[in-house]
C-alpha cells in the first residue's frame, strides 16, 4: 500500500475529523503496544470497580474508597499514556499529510 493512498485530503475533507482522528485511534490499537496496554488497562480498572465506569461513562457523582480511588489514579494515568501516543500519531499523521499537501502544489518536486 502506498504511504499516501489514504489521507485526510482525499478521504475525510467531506467528513468530520472526528472520523479522521477515530481511525488514527483504530490504527494505534492494532499496531501499537503500549496504547493497546493502556486501553486495556482502563478496561479493567472499570470492570474491577464498577463506580469507575460510572464516573468516567455516565458522569455520575460517587463516593469512593481509597482502593476506588486509587484505582481512578491509575485509570487517569493510564488515560495521559494513551492520550500521549494519540498526540505523537496525529502529528505525525499531520506530517504525512503535509508532505501530500506540499507535492501536491509542487513545492516538493520528487
């Protein structure tokens, strides 16, 4: 597959760029190990305390242990290390599609 078959220009210029970053997201939990950790590790946090899920997914108010809480340290840890590895793939994905744009208008000529 060619490096620019799909980029934000020819695929998503009609679309949101929600989509956009949803599928920069897909990509990571396919190919990257330490988002994939991450996501997996939030899962579990919420299925081991269920007052997690309902704080983070419904936005309600819960008093919590300090296990509970402790637990949500860690959730909201493992939430910056995924948010982390999203912000270095968007810009990189920034980049490619910079790259595109610039052969595009032949500023780069290759």
């Amino acid at each position: 597959m060619n490096l620019f078959d799909e980029t934000f220009i020819r695929n998503y210029c009609e679309d949101s760029f929600g989509e956009f970053v949803s599928d920069v997201c897909v990509r990571l939990k396919r190919n990257n190990m330490s988002y994939r950790l991450a996501q997996e590790k939030m899962e579990k946090l919420q299925c081991d305390f269920p007052k997690l899920r309902k704080i983070i997914e419904d936005n309600e108010s819960e008093e919590l242990t300090k296990e509970e809480a402790e637990a949500l340290g860690k959730y909201l840890r493992s939430a910056d290390d995924a948010r982390w590895e999203e912000a270095k793939e968007l810009f990189l994905v920034g980049m490619r599609e910079s790259y595109y744009l610039f052969k595009l208008l032949r500023i780069i000529k290759k």
